[in-house]
C-alpha cells in the first residue's frame, strides 16, 4: 500500500471505475449492500446511534461535527402542545457548491445506494420516517440518477412500508434547490425546503428541535450518510482504526486546480498536503505556490506550509480547515491577488443580505481588490481588509461571513508582497498582466 | 396562466410535503422550464395556485439564480468562472463564447437565440473548464470545445430540436 496506514481501505469508493457500479444490483451482489441495514433493523435505534458515536465519524459538509453526536440530540418523542406526537425529519444536504469540491457529484453518479442505505439506517437510528434529499437545481441529470436509484429501492423493498419484514417504515424524497450557495448552510436550507428563501436562521433553537416545516430534524451531508453501512455492516473498530485519535475513517478529497491528475480521492487523514498533490500527478505547469486546503472558505497555505496534515486538528492548527475536502492548487504562473478577488467576487454574489456585515462586507472587500487589480489601490488598502474581515467574522446570523474572510485575510496576510507590488506599480497593467475576462465589470452577473 | 402540465405536475407531489410553501420552488421551477422565464403574470398564477401571497411569491423567486425573472435566449450558455475552472483557462472559454456570439456575459444575442451567463461553482472543479448548457453539463472543456457547443446548439435549434435537455422526460418530477 502507498499510504502509510495499514488499517485503511476505501469506505465509500471501492468500485467507482466498475461499469455499472451505480445499480442496485451491483450494490446487493456486489458491494455487500443494504446488508448494513439489515444489521441496523435489528439493532436498537440507540445502539445503532452509539455504533456511529464511537465509530468517530465527523460530519463531511464542512463543520466536521461528530454525526453520532448529533442524531443522539434528537428528541426520542417529541409532541405538540396538544400532546399529539410529531414527525421527525432526516434531511440529506446535497447543495454541493463550495468551490472546489466535487465529491458528493462521484457518490450520486456512482454509489448513490450507499448513500440512500445510510439515510435509511440513520432514519431508523433518530427514529424518523421520512426524509428529504436537497439536491441543488444545476444537476437535472444527477437529480434523475438519484430518483432511479430511489426507484430501485423502493422496488425491492429497502424504502417504503414494513422494510425488509422488521416494521420499520420509511420514505424518501428529492427536494430541488434553485442554485443558492448559502442553501448549504444547515439552517437555510431548511427554510429553502419550506419552499421559502434561502436565508439562514439564528440558533437556537437548533434544528433537532425546531428544523424542517418546524419538526425536530437531523441534516447531514451526503459523504457522511455514505459512510454509514460501512460503520454497521464492518463495525465500528474497523472504520474508527483508520482514522486519527478524533476523527475515524477516510476523507474524500477532491483535488483540482493545476495540478496533472484532478479527480476525487479516497484517501486516509494521516497524509499531508504534499503527499496528496503527489497522489494526483503533482503540480502542472510551474511550482507549487498556494493551497486551498478545505474549498473555497478555508484560508489558503503557502507552499512551505503544505508538509500538514489533512486531519480536522492539524488543519484547525495550522489556521486554516479541512472544510468540505476540496484542496485547489495554485502554481506560481498564478496572482494570488486576482485569484483571491475570483472567490469574493463568488461571495459577494452569494451573500444572501440578511446581516449588514456580511452583505456590505462582502461587496467591500470584492470591489477594494478590484481596485488593486485596476491599479487604483493604497497602501492603506491593505490595513482595511483586515480591518472589515474583524467586523464580519463572527458578528453574523452564519459562518458565511468568517468564510468570505478567509481566502480575503489569508491571501494579504501570507502574500502581501504581491498587493505592495500592484499598489506600487498601478496594477495588473503595471506588472504585465492583462484583466480577466470573467473579472471585468460588464453586462450583469447572475 | 399556468399550463395543466404545471398543475398536474405539482398536484402529483403534493402529498410529498407537509406544507402547500414547500411546493412553491418546485412549482417555479416547472414554470422556468416550460416558459424559460418567470413572469409576473406566472408569479401571480403560482400564489393563486398554491394559495400564497404574490408577495411571498415573488420574494423567493427573486432569492434564487435559476429563476430568471427577465426573458433570455433559447440556449443559455452559462460558463463557470470560479476559483477551478479559472485556474484551469475558464477565462478563454469566456473570451470565446463573448467573440463567438458577438455580446458580453450577461447579455442576450439579438436574434433572442443565445444568452451567456457567467455562473458560480458547478460542482465539477475535477474536469474544469465546466459549462452548463440549458440543463447539460459539459466538463474539460476548451475554446475549440466551446465554439463548436455554439454551432451545434445553433444548428439543434434552426431544426426546431430541444438543446441541452437530454436527459429530461416530460411530466415527470423532479
């Protein structure tokens, strides 16, 4: 093995390059499937819940929250004011579209029945009968992908009434968003699939008390839910081993960028950023210069910082966050101060306006980097970015404000000779370089 | 008005949702499918159908990008420029597409035939360059790639042919 970790074997991708490893027949005959499940339906739900708990799975959307933990927040019964029981709800949260990540896209295309057999252990484990996939709008074929896959298992009685003879009942359904970056966050998404804006909301209450259509709900991302069969069927000594001492298991890691060979890897956590580019075919067309380490939110590295860690704690330590394990490469051909004005651009697109920090902020900072680009920069600019980055991180009603200021802080703090350089010789212009086409201020943005 | 197929598309799922909101952005989406747009004729109909405030409506139409609340071209060409696919020359298949169809991202060609829209992240950072045509994912793709999309989508659309829906059924949610 090429990794220095004898416990590890992929979890989720095993057979992603097989013709026809999406069906559910290759997932039954082939793959074990649905006998996680089987397992799970005799298991009391508490037990199945403390099986995830000590499998030291971590939650893959980005905050990396320990999933056992949050399915035993879960009310065991809860009841309205009239003392009539209320229905509990499991929501899926594929709204993929952190820059940079890709991976929940490989487990639709092509495992999608492990993901729907983790919802419907999950469903079991937090005591729900039905729940909801949020899929994002722009994926038409992936959508259909999954409703056949639904279909399937539907068919041969792994969803529905009564699954497999145990009396357990439980249904799913697709939910489409409308291509909002923020309905990634938990909260929003919630109120997105209320068929209402995509507007994150304050906590508490925390959805597992108040979440979807006002019942106590439970939202994990797709890798997570994929990960599930493999925790029950396997047990959880074996996916816990693979991982570090606070995190089991492997990562999916999507590597883009400039880099020779960019797909999605299924890789353990003891590896560094350096050992990962390697994995995929190292850098093209120049020498390392930055890393993105977690998508589009998580503050960049410089290349002599690249020899961490990719677990949560090594990234959290060295200031940045393993995120939602989409790692962008960046050669030395590259502007860190252009490439850096490309996401905040993104985020001042994105923002969804409710917070005065984060909707001003946001646009403040996009539009002072475009200054630098277009020559018109200060030295005093530079102090201001970290000046507005101190009022939105941490002042708002979501953690979309601290994303925006992580490329925006990391990129000055850790490349400030490239902003001097443009503010000293009148931008981009100055330096030889000519405006991105997708950077220019014209027409509208949508 | 909306069109039967809406109604009867909508009512098929109602029993899916506990409430009549949650059908509105599956409602909007049928209505931005069948028309390419969202009037505010349609909005009105919407509220009406599901017994909702136009208000409220128009309010979360507005939220999203896929709703297009102006209409556009029959083929949107919407190329995406984020962090990925512009480390990997997104900004040529912009160049391109603008020098190809003779107008500016955001805007439409006069024969109402083409919109280009510069979208954000698609989820395909792997085999970026990645452009989205109507509903199709194009991935890896190049200024060659991107012009012959063009006259292929051109050609599809004078032979009265559906472009980028391939993998759509009528009728049929989601």
């Amino acid at each position: 093995m090429m990794y220095n970790n004898e416990h590890f074997e992929p979890v989720i991708t095993p057979n992603v390059n097989v013709p026809g490893c999406e069906t559910i027949d290759f997932y039954v005959q082939k793959e074990n499937g649905y006998k996680g499940l089987e397992k799970a339906l005799k298991m009391k739900p508490a037990e199945v819940v403390d099986e995830v708990k000590k499998s030291n799975l971590r939650g893959r959307g980005g905050a990396g929250f320990p999933t056992g933990m949050k399915w035993s927040f879960m009310p065991a019964n809860p009841v309205d004011a009239n003392g009539n029981p209320k229905p509990k709800y499991l929501v899926c949260n594929a709204d993929e579209g952190e820059p940079g990540t890709f991976k929940d896209r490989l487990i639709f295309t092509k495992t999608p029945h492990r993901m729907i057999e983790g919802m419907i252990i999950g469903g079991h484990a937090i005591g729900s009968n039905k729940g909801f996939i949020y899929i994002r709008g722009e994926w038409f074929k992936e959508i259909r992908l999954m409703q056949k896959a639904l279909d399937d298992a539907y068919a041969k009685g792994f969803l529905g009434k009564n699954i497999l003879g145990s009396g357990f009942n439980f249904d799913l359904v697709i939910y489409k968003g409308a291509g909002a970056y923020i309905c990634g966050e938990e909260t929003a998404l919630l109120n997105s699939l209320e068929g209402k804006r995509g507007e994150p909301r304050l906590k508490p209450p925390f959805p597992a008390q108040v979440g979807a259509y006002g019942m106590p709900s439970c939202v994990n991302n797709v890798e997570t839910f994929a990960a599930v069969p493999y925790i029950i069927d396997k047990g959880w000594e074996k996916y816990a081993k693979m991982g570090t001492e606070r995190s089991g298991g492997t990562r999916m890691i999507g590597v883009s960028g400039h880099v020779n060979k960019p797909a999605v890897y299924e890789l353990p956590m003891n590896l560094s950023i350096n050992d990962i580019i390697e994995i995929a075919g190292g850098v093209k067309g120049g020498k390392l210069k930055a890393v993105i380490p977690g998508g589009a939110s998580a503050p960049m590295l410089r290349a002599d910082e690249c020899h961490v860690l990719t677990d949560y704690d090594s990234l959290a330590k060295a200031g940045t966050m393993a995120g939602s394990g989409g790692l962008i490469v960046m050669n030395d051909t590259v502007n860190i101060v252009e490439a850096t004005y490309t996401l905040l651009k993104f985020y001042e697109h994105e923002s969804c306006g409710q917070c005065s920090q984060c909707r001003e902020g946001s646009h403040w900072l996009a539009r002072m980097f475009k200054r630098i680009l277009d020559g018109g920069g200060t030295q005093d600019d530079l102090d201001y970015i970290a000046k507005i980055c101190g009022n939105m991180a941490g002042q708002t009603i979501c953690a979309f404000a601290d994303a925006v200021t992580g490329p925006a802080l990391s990129s000055v703090r850790k490349f400030r000779g490239e902003f001097e350089e443009l503010v000293a010789k009148g931008g981009l212009k100055g330096i030889g370089k000519k405006e991105s086409a997708s950077h220019k201020l014209v027409g509208a943005h949508v | 008005m909306l069109s039967e197929k809406i109604k009867k598309t909508i009512n098929g799922i109602r029993d899916q949702f506990p409430t009549e909101q949650a059908l509105l952005l599956p409602i909007l989406h049928e209505i931005q499918n069948e028309y390419g747009w969202v009037s505010m004729e349609n909005m009105k109909a919407a509220g009406e159908f599901l017994n909702l405030p136009v208000s409220k409506v128009r309010e979360v139409a507005s939220f999203y990008t896929m709703y297009r609340l102006d209409p556009i071209g029959k083929v949107d060409v919407q190329i995406c420029t984020n962090i990925s696919c512009w480390l990997n020359g997104a900004d040529k298949v912009l160049a391109c597409a603008e020098k190809k169809l003779g107008i500016h991202h955001g805007q439409t060609t006069k024969d109402g035939k083409f919109t280009l829209t510069q979208v954000e992240c698609l989820a395909a950072c792997g085999t970026a360059p990645a452009v989205q045509i109507n509903q199709d994912y194009f991935e890896q793709v190049d200024e060659n790639m991107m012009e012959s999309l063009i006259d292929q989508a051109s050609r599809d659309l004078d032979a009265g042919k559906d472009v980028g829906k391939s993998t759509q059924k009528d009728g049929v949610w989601p």
